[in-house]
C-alpha cells in the first residue's frame, strides 16, 4: 500500500479564521488578499496562501511557512472587512495523497469524492468516524489535505493507521 498512498503532516503552516462582517461582499475581502474568492466550500490556491470557503461569509486562510504575526497582518489587511481569528495552534493538517488516497477517504467519509463532483479546489465541512474534519483536494491526481482539531489529532491518526491496514 505504500505505493499507493503517502500521508505527510503539513507543519508550519499559519492558519486564521475569516468572518466578513455584515454587509461586507466576499468580492470586498478578496480584493484586500489579492485573490479570487468564490462563494461556496471552495478552495482558492494564490501561491503560498490556500482560502478555504467554510460557510456563509466564512473561510479559512492557511499559509504555508507561516511567522508568529501571520494572523495580526491578517487581521490589518482585512481591518474594518472581517473578523480574523488565529487558529494556527487549533488545528492539524495532513496531505494525503497517491491512488490509495481516496479509496481512504471513502472508507471513512459521508459524501461522494468522485473526481465528476469532488475535484481541484472542491472543498467538505464533515465528519470521519465522528472526528470533525475539513478536507480540500488539492490537485485532480487524488491529492488532499486534511484538517482536524488538535485535540483529536492522535485519534484521528490512529483512524487513518486503521484504515490503511484494512486497505
């Protein structure tokens, strides 16, 4: 199966909440990031930046190689936009990736990740074995990341050695 699957944790990685505030457009914050922002669970790949649509009026910014500050600079650039919240110690990311990957998921996941639905940028709020995860492919070569809470980031894990060993 290893040749079929890699799972890498994503380390480094400075994570925020977003939350427009009333009345201000998805467009509105786009413009201060520099990047194209679409409503929906969709994700937005702008270099080392990745935006994750949530929920209404509400993303994730991950940023890859992230300093201390990622969230303050953040929250000046969307000053008087959004709400911004440093959610970089909240959360645990892994890239699963490689043909394995998604019959993975599928294993533990309620929703269909055919490539017909669930492709590039396509993003899920849900839940694998009761563990709350969001999870984002990345590329069309069945490459995903995935995020969990911290505090159940070793239950989480624990599921993904189980349901390697079972593939």
């Amino acid at each position: 199966m290893a040749d079929r699957l890699t799972i890498i944790p994503r380390e480094g990685l400075g994570v925020a909440s977003v939350m427009a505030r009333k009345g201000v457009a998805a467009e509105a914050i786009g413009v201060a990031l520099g990047v194209a922002m679409r409503r929906g669970p969709h994700a937005t790949f702008a270099g080392p930046r990745t935006v994750l649509g949530i929920g209404p009026g509400a993303w994730l910014v991950l940023a890859d190689d992230s300093d201390p500050d990622f969230a303050d600079r953040l929250a000046e650039t969307l000053a008087g936009l959004a709400s911004v919240s440093d959610q970089s110690g909240a959360w645990v990311v892994q890239r699963l990736s490689g043909p394995g990957a998604r019959t993975l998921l599928q294993r533990g996941i309620a929703i269909d990740l055919h490539p017909d639905v669930f492709h590039t940028g396509s993003v899920a709020t849900t839940a694998i074995a009761h563990i709350g995860v969001i999870l984002w492919q990345i590329e069309d070569s069945q490459s995903y990341d995935i995020a969990t809470s911290r505090s159940y980031a070793k239950s989480f894990d624990q599921i993904l050695v189980t349901a390697v060993a079972a593939l």
